[in-house]
C-alpha cells in the first residue's frame, strides 16, 4: 500500500506539473477578473444573477474544469502506450494493476485540487474586487428563476463544491478509463470531448428527461438540482441519489481499468 501511495504521489505531482493545467487556471483567472471588473460586459450576458461568484461557478468553472481534466488525464495511460513505455509496470515490484491503482488514485486527488483551486480563484478575485457578498440571499441568482428554498451565496458555494467535487471524481474515472481504452494521446482527447460536449447538449437543450437530468452536467452545473423535474427532492437528496446512480458506473471504470492498465 505505500508503494501504491508513493506512486500515486509521483503521478500527482506529474499531472500538477503540466503546463496547460496553469495556463487554463490563469484564463479562468482572468475571465473572473474581467466579470468582475466590466460591468457592462456582465449586464449585457449574465442581467438575470445577481451574484458574481454564481455567474463564475455555475457559467465559467465548468467548462475550464473540463478542460483542464481531459488535456491533463487523457494521456495518462494513452501517453505510455504511444511512447511505447506501457509495459514497464509489469516488471515493478507492485505490478500494472498496483500501477493502475496508483494512477486512479492520483487523478481523483487532482480532480478535487481542480475544484478547490477554482473555488479559491472565485472567492478571491470576487473578494479583491469588492463583489463578494457571502449573506446575499440568492433566490434569483441564477437564470431568472424562483428557487424552492432560498440560500445565501456561501451556503451555494459550499453546495457547489461539494457537486463539483463529486462530477469532477465521475469525470476523472470516465476520462481515464477512455485513456486506458485508447491505443493514441489524441483518440483519447477525442473522444473524452466529444462525449462530454454531447452530454452538455443532452443537458442545455430539450431531451428526454432521464437523458437530461442523469448527466454529468448536472454535477458540473449545480443550479440544477433545485429544479429538477425527474426527482422532487431538495437539493442535498437530489445529490445524493444522483450520485448513488452513478456509482455502478464508477464501479465499472474503475475495475476495468484496473483490469486492462498498465
């Protein structure tokens, strides 16, 4: 187990290290700042929420969160198989499936770092800038829409964390188990992409309701929650039985991957 611990921690600083993982955190950086600062940029595309720091994790964060963990976990067993280096584990002390483990791992502790580092650019830029308002009540915050129950902003961030954390956990296992699938770096972004962007679709337009509300958006954009249509719950129950219904799915990434990585 501390091999496996060991590895995961050289895994996790090698994802930390890439470069487009900072580049794309300092654009979210700045498109905060921007929100933040362009007062008439704001009002001419977000005039219905009343709070920044909503507009920034329900709008932005989910799009940069994606990105940010398709281009830094789709080469994660992709990349060995194409530097042609995927063997090497089996010949370790610990073998490829204690390898695979170890990567899993590393990539589920980057997934979370991701939320927390976005979640700190949100609160401090807004806080810099003299936007952030814990105590607003936010039921108008989002979409114009009435909510059940009426939040304040910090009890929805909080909230958010949390369903960004869970949505970036079931993301990083579907990304790496199309990475462990993927025979090439770029059939691995592909597809994580094109499958993400279609879910995206299923959520932001008029599908089956099942096909909508069962989707990883839902996690990445937690406005949802207060009004789904399929569960009549509150939010937090909401949560946890959407994330009970993706955990054989988890289930199933995680066992193949620990079955077919290396």
């Amino acid at each position: 187990m501390k091999i496996i611990l060991k590895i995961a921690g050289f895994e996790l600083e090698n994802l930390l290290y890439r470069k487009i993982n900072w580049i794309l955190a300092a654009a979210y950086t700045a498109s905060a700042f921007i929100l933040c600062l362009f007062d008439g940029f704001r009002q001419s595309y977000f005039s219905d929420v009343e709070s920044v720091p909503i507009i920034l994790i329900h709008f932005i964060a989910p799009f940069f969160l994606a990105a940010i963990l398709i281009t830094a976990l789709s080469p994660v067993f992709a990349g060995d198989k194409e530097q042609g280096v995927n063997q090497i584990p089996a010949a370790c002390l610990i073998g490829s499936k204690g390898r695979s483990i170890a990567k899993i791992l590393a990539g589920s502790i980057f997934s979370v770092f991701c939320c927390i580092m976005t979640g700190t650019i949100t609160v401090a830029a807004t806080s810099v800038c003299g936007l952030f308002d814990g105590t607003l009540k936010m039921n108008r915050a989002a979409a114009g829409l009435e909510l059940p129950t009426e939040w304040t902003v910090s009890q929805y961030l909080i909230f958010s964390f949390v369903c960004l954390s869970i949505g970036c956990l079931i993301l990083s296992l579907f990304i790496l188990y199309i990475s462990c699938a993927s025979v090439a770096l770029i059939t691995a972004v592909s597809i994580s992409g094109t499958v993400i962007l279609f879910e995206f679709l299923f959520h932001r337009f008029s599908f089956p309701i099942v096909i909508k509300e069962y989707n990883i958006w839902m996690f990445l954009k937690p406005y949802s929650f207060f009004m789904m249509r399929f569960l009549h719950f509150p939010p937090l129950i909401n949560l946890l039985l959407l994330s009970a219904a993706f955990l054989p799915v988890c289930a199933f990434a995680v066992q193949q991957i620990s079955r077919k990585g290396m």
